[in-house]
C-alpha cells in the first residue's frame, strides 16, 4: 500500500521530495513537517484515504533528509 500511494501522490521539486493529497475544493491547507524521524513522512496515516478523496483540505507532507544532524536538536541533552 505504501508503495502505491507513494507512487501516486510523492513528487519533487528542486530536488525536494513531499507528500501531498489534494482536495477537490480547497479551502485549507494542512502542513506536516516529519519530527526526529529521518527520511519519513509523520503522520501522512492519519489523513489518507483509499478513496482518494479529501473534499476542502489538502495535506502536504514534508521531511528535510538534506543535514546529516537534523536529529541533534532532538535527542542532545540540554
């Protein structure tokens, strides 16, 4: 499932990879940066549908993969 979806709704831009589902009739748009989980989307489970239909919010989906120490901030101690 993942495979497909991915298939269907990743796409680049300036050689940056999202996530985005895209509703019908727009009226919102739901940003969801990825959290100390490299190279994943966060979250992108809860607001897909089988259907494909999302009728006035779309999701966009996206995770920075570019610095080595993206999880420093995380998981240093203070």
């Amino acid at each position: 499932m993942i495979k497909k979806m991915l298939e269907k709704f990743e796409f680049e831009r300036n050689g940056i990879k999202y996530l985005y589902f895209p509703a019908r009739n727009c009226k919102k748009l739901v940003v969801s940066f990825n959290g100390a989980t490299r190279n994943r989307y966060s979250m992108w489970s809860f607001f897909y549908n089988e259907s494909h239909s999302w009728e006035d919010t779309s999701y966009l989906f996206l995770k920075d993969d570019s610095d080595p120490n993206y999880f420093w901030w995380y998981l240093k101690d203070s």
